[in-house]
C-alpha cells in the first residue's frame, strides 16, 4: 500500500457508528506506529479532510464537503440526470434515485423527491449492500461477466447469471422490503 493510500485509510474509518476518532484509535485500527499515523493525521487535518474537535479526537474536515459541492456542480452524470430525474418527479409524484457503483459497494448519488418530507434510510452518500434492492440488482446485473466474477461471487455461478441476465432483459427489478 502507497503512503497516500494508508494516508486516505485513515478517512475510511469515520463512519456514523463512530464519526470521531482519537490519534492513537486510529493508530491501532490500521496498525500504524504512533509517529507514522500521528503524520498522516496531522497532513489530512493540515489538506482539511480531518479536523481536531477536542484534545486528540479528530471527525471529518470541511474540505469533504467543498468537494461534495464541487462534484454536485461539475459531474458530468449528475448534470445530465438533474433534469431528467426532476421531470420524472413532477410526472409521477414519486422520488427519483441515481446510484453507482462504487467497487464492491453501491451509492446513492443524488436524489429528487416528490415529498421533501420523506425520511429515508438511505441518503447521499450512503452505501447500501452489494446484492440487496433494485438499485444494487439493476446496477449489479448490467455488469459484465468479468466484472461480476471479480466481485467474488460464491454458491452458484449459474443461477447468479441467469437471474442477473432475467434482470437486465426486464429493465426494471421491483424489491420489496429488501433494504
């Protein structure tokens, strides 16, 4: 692993169960002397990815979120899905959600919604299970052979491909109480 991927290792353990995490925590959960994580702490607080809220603990830095802003304004996907998914909404009264996917994991993206006031599990950001909701099934059966054998699949070959394939050729995938 390259320095700056153990330096954006340590990003990937702020997550909603424990979004703020002490120097030496971090140390232990990657395995890293304290002089080696302590570095990488203080660079991701120095670039505004981590920010120090008391004496040792750090959460996520501000700079995440001007590259959030950053990519909702110059992605090229979400540019050109903004307006389709918005009239989608006013012709069906229902929300609208682009995912991707994002190696083994896929991500809501943007949403639009019909009701403002719906609370979902779900949100920007977020990822959800690799094999469970339509969003994961539509995304996961419009993979190519190779793609789908990388991600490691278990049981029976056969029988992914043929549902994935059944999938693809429907063009939708109705999930019901699976997330």
């Amino acid at each position: 692993m390259t320095s700056l991927a153990k330096g954006f290792a340590v990003l990937d353990l702020f997550c909603e169960v424990q979004p703020v995490w002490h120097a030496d925590e971090i140390n232990h959960a990657l395995g890293y002397t304290r002089a080696t994580g302590y570095r990488y702490v203080k660079d991701l607080v120095e670039a505004g990815f981590l920010r120090k809220v008391s004496a040792g603990r750090y959460s996520l830095g501000p700079r995440i979120i001007e590259l959030d802003y950053q990519l909702r304004r110059s992605d090229p996907v979400l540019l050109a899905a903004g307006p389709v998914m918005d009239e989608l909404v006013k012709k069906t009264c229902l929300d609208t959600v682009l995912y991707t996917l994002f190696d083994d994991r896929v991500v809501d993206i943007h949403r639009a919604s019909g009701d403002p006031s719906l609370s979902l599990s779900y949100g920007r950001g977020r990822p959800m299970p690799l094999f469970l909701g339509a969003a994961a099934k539509i995304l996961v059966s419009h993979l190519g052979r190779r793609q789908l054998q990388r991600l490691g699949l278990g049981t029976s070959w056969s029988d992914f491909r043929i549902r994935m394939h059944a999938i693809h050729a429907e063009g939708f995938y109705l999930s019901l109480g699976e997330v």
